[in-house]
C-alpha cells in the first residue's frame, strides 16, 4: 500500500512539473506519459484540484494562476446574486417553476416582478421568505435534512410526481462534460432529478466555481443539460466546449443590473 501510494504521488508531483512547463495539458495526453487510464488521470487531477494546486478544464488541467484565485474568491457572492437576478428575468407571467434547495436558485423568488407565478421547492426557508402578491408558494414536504433546511424522502417525491412545471431552475455543487450535473447531498438526487424531467425547461445555475467539477453524486448526465446560468470568470474555451456540446450557456456579467 505505501509503495503504491508513494507511486501515487509521485505521478502527481511530476503532472504539477509539467504543468509549470507548459502551463496546461489534456488528460489524454497525460494518459499516454504515464501510461495509466483516462480515469486514473481525472481522478488525480480532481484530487490536485481539491488541494488548489491546478485548475482543471474540460478534457485537461491548467497552472494555477492565484491572481485570478484571489479574484475569484472575492466576487463569489456578488456573482451569485447577478446570478440569481438573471434567471429571474427568465420567468413569464403565469409560469409554474421549481426551483430546488440551492440557495442561488432559491434567492430567485426575491427577484421575480411577473405575475401569477407558482413556486414548488423542496427549500423548507420558503416558510420564513416574505411573499409577494405576485407569487404563490408550494412546499413539497417531507423530511428536514439539517443543517441545509431542506426537504427529502418519499412525501417530497410524491409531491413532485404528481407536478409538471414550465421552468426548473436547478443549483449544483458541480457541472462538468465529464459527467453531467452532481450534488454533495444522496438524498437530492431523486428530487433535483424530478424536477428536471418534469419540467419544458431547465436551468442549471452554476457560478464559475462550479463549472468543470464533479461532487459526490450524479444527479443527471449531459443529455438533459441544455441551458447553463454561469458568469463571465469561466474560461471562453470552456463556455465553447459547452456550446459545442449542444449546451446553451447564459453568461452573466458584472454589469448585467446596468444594461
């Protein structure tokens, strides 16, 4: 065990050294080097990532740059929020929408101006949130999973299986190619994936921190994402790689409330 460990790490050590030779390098490139699976290669990037030593990209990884880190890092919560406000301006008058426990879906409901909107969330926070006239609110009950506040297990299906919605507005822990949308929570997958196949239309809100990773769980694979809410600190060459995949990505920008 200590000699493949050590074997390991370093492989790893010798990924970050060519990294800081050429800056960035495809998975399937380090496959062939090290003579190891695709897989294997991912699984060390993720874990490299996970310790903040390189930044992966759809289909390979790239040097660190903490300039940018520290950028990020800073305009999270702002970002965020313009992500809320713009898919708010998605929604019609009339529109029936789910939006799951993520807190930058939930935060939508502040924003919304239209008219005759029903909400269903599995958010249990919807009980506390200051209701507008405009908005009509749907709680799916269930079990309280803390400390997220959040509705799961077998009467939160039931509802949802009874429900069809115009719009689904869906946050994640992570959103990749590779594997499709994930969540960090087991007991949300089957709701998050029943808003999403009950829904005309979905939207995967998911900030620049989220864009390229992969958490815990998969709740859906690619084929069902078709619409990305994300902001303009996400690499052109990964919104492209997106696109090219048939996935139509909504950037938000630091200006959106001036325009």
């Amino acid at each position: 065990m200590k000699t493949k460990k050590a074997y390991v790490n370093k492989r790893r050590e010798e990924i970050l050294s060519l990294l800081s030779e050429n800056k960035r390098i495809s998975v399937e490139e380090l496959s062939k080097i090290f003579g190891v699976s695709l897989i294997t290669i991912r699984r060390d990037l993720q874990q490299l990532e996970d310790e903040n030593k390189l930044v992966r990209f759809y289909g390979g990884a790239k040097i660190r740059n903490d300039k940018l880190e520290i950028k990020k890092q800073a305009t999270d919560i702002n970002y965020k929020e313009l992500l809320s406000r713009y898919a708010a301006t998605l929604i019609n008058d009339g529109d029936t929408i789910f939006v799951n426990s993520s807190s930058t879906a939930f935060n939508i409901l502040k924003f919304v101006d239209r008219k005759y909107i029903t909400v269903i969330t599995n958010n249990i926070k919807a009980v506390n949130l200051e209701i507008k006239n405009n908005i009509n609110v749907i709680i799916t009950g269930g079990e309280v999973r803390h400390p997220k506040e959040v509705l799961v297990g077998d009467y939160a299906i039931k509802t949802l299986q009874n429900i069809y919605a115009k719009k689904a507005f869906i946050g994640c822990n992570g959103i990749s190619l590779d594997c499709g949308m994930t969540t960090a929570n087991a007991n949300e997958v089957n709701i998050n994936k029943l808003m999403i196949e009950h829904a005309k239309e979905t939207y995967f809100i998911a900030d620049h921190t989220k864009i390229c990773r992969n958490s815990s769980f998969i709740t859906c694979s690619t084929d069902y994402i078709k619409n990305i809410i994300t902001d303009e600190l996400v690499p052109e060459e990964t919104i492209e790689e997106f696109r090219q995949n048939g996935i139509n990505v909504h950037i938000v920008r630091n200006n959106f409330l001036d325009l």
